[in-house]
C-alpha cells in the first residue's frame, strides 16, 4: 500500500478482519531496527484468535521501498506512514498500538500526534520515548550525585552506546555489510534472551535493511536526547511493558513515563530487549488485557483521515 510521501509499505495481517456480524479489535504492531514485520509473527498468532492483527515493514526494511537518507527516516515521515496504515487497514474503527524498540520510541510521538485520539485506542510501549531518555539524564546531570553520575555514565556509554556507534558516519555500514552485525545480532539473541541452542538466523536482506534504516538513528537520536521537550499527555492510554533484563533500556529509563500520558499503566516482563520473541505469550497477554479495557469494536470511529492522494511509486 502507499504511504503519502510515495513510500509503498508491505502490510502484513493474521486473524479475520472486523464486521458488523464479527466485530473485534484490530492491533497495529511496530517493529524496530532491523526488523520486519515477521519479527512479531509469535505474539500474532497469540492474538489472532481474538483480534485482527496488523504488522507491517517499515519503509526501507523487507518488501517495503527500499528508501535511503536521513531526511526519509524523520519522525514526520514515519508518523505519516503509519497513519496511512491505519486508515488503509481499519478505516471505521480505532486500533491499538504496540511499539518495540524504534517502533516504541517513535510510537510516543505517534501517540502525542493531533490524529491520535481519532484512530489510536490504546498504546502498548516496550520503550520510553527519546525525550523521555533526554530529560532522565537532563536530570540527573542537575543533580550531580555519585549515584546520578553513575547512572548517568552507564545509560550513555554502555546502555546506548550501540546506539551511538550507529550515528556515526560509515563505520556501521562496513560493520553490517561486513556481516559482523548479523553475527553480532545473531548471539545477542541467544545469549540475552535464554535461547542458547536455537537456530537464530535474521532473514536475508537483513544486512540491507540494516544500512538504510542507520538512517532513523542519524535523523532522531541525538536530536531528541540532547534536546527533549516538555512532558505533554497524550489523551490516548498507554502502558509500558518494562523488560527486566533489557541492557539498552533498562527500568529505570521508564521513570518519567507517567507524566507523558493521562492513563498510563505498567507491567514488567522477564526478558532482555527482545521480549516479543522470548516471551510472546506474555506481550501477547499484555496487549490483549489493554485492548479488552479499552474495546471499541462497537464505539463509532471519529471522523476520518482525509484521503491519501495518490503518490508517485517509490525507488
């Protein structure tokens, strides 16, 4: 399908689509880097039996465009795409949203959108937002204590510091082009998550989709954590599913969560960073809980997106 900048996304989709004799909620699920949308496919198929499930790969990864440069990777832009999704796949009925990794960073930005509160009925977050890391050790450099410095070291240079090397210019791309991140991914998995002795093998193209989308972390990350914004609450509930073992955002980063959002709720998960391939059953329970909270088969949808304007086919 395609997006409103000329982007064509491929749309993935598990369990009957909604109807008047059937109806039932529909999940939107946002994949991070460098993922598709099969990284979901577990917790899909936990909640197809009760919802219908959209994933879909993010511009520049899988069968979508295969975009390259940081302008195409802002914020705006992937805002749009999604919103694009949303209107093409439940154009009568609000979704809830679920967010991993950049799809949860950029899902609290999504969320705080004027479109929101129309066509988003929940949010499910494996992430803070990039603002909310910034003012986290905003305030804590502040307040320069030995544990504040600590904290606030360790979150900069070993917690993100991955994420740091992927901002730099040409490095990451010989690291993936090498084949070094593959591998690198590969025994992250393994080791981090318990599942020593399964066969871990990202698709093919990985190292592809790897190189363009270093472009979302060169387009938002340092723009938004070296310069975070005010907290403002998004009308839109949210719950943060807070992974215990996860290296890169640990429990502690979710601290000023609650001041983003009017209803926010959280749970924890035994996991490192990969929750939904280690413990789908559990994310899946996750989403499902918030969906039937906050159900809206039967409510009627808020006046629609307008209407895409047909682009021009991508690259």
């Amino acid at each position: 399908m395609p997006s409103p900048a000329g982007v064509h996304l491929a749309v993935h989709s598990w369990g009957p689509a909604p109807s008047a004799a059937a109806p039932r909620e529909v999940v939107v699920l946002l994949h991070g880097f460098p993922d598709r949308a099969q990284f979901w496919s577990q917790v899909a198929q936990h909640l197809q039996g009760d919802c219908h499930v959209i994933a879909y790969d993010m511009r520049g990864c899988g069968q979508s465009t295969p975009i390259h440069g940081r302008r195409h990777y802002r914020y705006a832009a992937l805002i749009d795409d999604l919103f694009a999704v949303i209107q093409a796949t439940s154009p009568h009925q609000k979704v809830h949203l679920v967010g991993h990794d950049w799809g949860a960073l950029y899902g609290w930005d999504a969320v705080l959108d004027a479109r929101a509160s129309a066509h988003i009925a929940s949010f499910v977050t494996m992430a803070p937002s990039l603002n909310q890391i910034g003012l986290w050790m905003r305030q804590r450099l502040l307040r320069p204590s030995p544990g504040n410095l600590a904290q606030l070291l360790h979150q900069g240079l070993v917690s993100n510091g991955l994420m740091l090397s992927f901002t730099l210019p040409v490095l990451p791309e010989l690291v993936w082009r090498s084949g070094a991140g593959r591998w690198l991914m590969r025994q992250m998995l393994q080791r981090m998550e318990g599942l020593e002795g399964q066969v871990i093998e990202p698709p093919p193209g990985t190292e592809a989709d790897a190189v363009r989308y270093l472009g979302i972390y060169r387009a938002n990350l340092l723009q938004q954590v070296l310069r975070p914004q005010a907290p403002r609450r998004t009308p839109v509930p949210v719950h943060a599913l807070i992974a215990l073992r996860d290296p890169f955002l640990p429990p502690r980063v979710f601290e000023g969560c609650a001041a983003w959002a009017t209803d926010f709720t959280h749970s924890t998960v035994d996991a490192a960073h990969w929750a939904p391939l280690s413990q789908a059953q559990q994310v899946a329970k996750t989403v499902q809980a918030m969906a039937r909270r906050w159900a809206v088969a039967q409510v009627p949808l808020a006046p629609r997106i307008p209407q895409v304007s047909q682009p021009t086919p991508g690259p």
